[in-house]
C-alpha cells in the first residue's frame, strides 16, 4: 500500500473514533485533549520517522510513513477552533 492510501486510512481511522467517542459522550474531553497535545505532534512524527526503517521490516514502512507526514503537516482549521495568534 502507498504512502498516500496510507495516509487515507489513517484519516478514516481518525474520524471513525471521533464518532465512537462522540457516541460515548467523550467527544468534548477528546477535544480539548486533541488541541492540549497538538503541539507536540511534529515531536512525535519524529518519533515515528526513527522508528520508521525499523517498521519496513515487518512490511509497516509506508504506514508509518504516512502517519509522520501527517503528523508533521500543519493542523487543518476546523469549525468552531478558536484563532491562537
């Protein structure tokens, strides 16, 4: 699977537990932890990038891989985010 079906995947993955969490009545503490950890998101993807090679060997490089670079892409604006200058 390429990198960019990769990256699709995670984006359902995603916005599939937001729903589950939404059901569970957890959707406004998923929220708020969301935006609370958002900073350290490109962290993290560099976290990923170094486990990344490691990953390829059991046939998970490119799932890795797309979860970085999304880490790493800045957040999208959604309804209803406040403007952070």
């Amino acid at each position: 699977m390429e990198p960019d079906e990769w990256q699709d995947r995670w984006r359902k993955t995603y916005q599939q537990a937001g729903v589950m969490l939404e059901r569970a009545g957890l959707g406004a503490f998923a929220g708020a932890f969301g935006l609370a950890f958002r900073p350290l998101a490109p962290l993290v993807a560099q976290m990923i990038w170094v486990a990344q090679p490691a990953s390829g060997l059991f046939g998970y490089g490119d799932a890795f891989q797309a979860l970085a670079l999304l880490l790493e892409a800045p957040p999208v604006a959604e309804a209803g985010d406040e403007c952070q200058l």
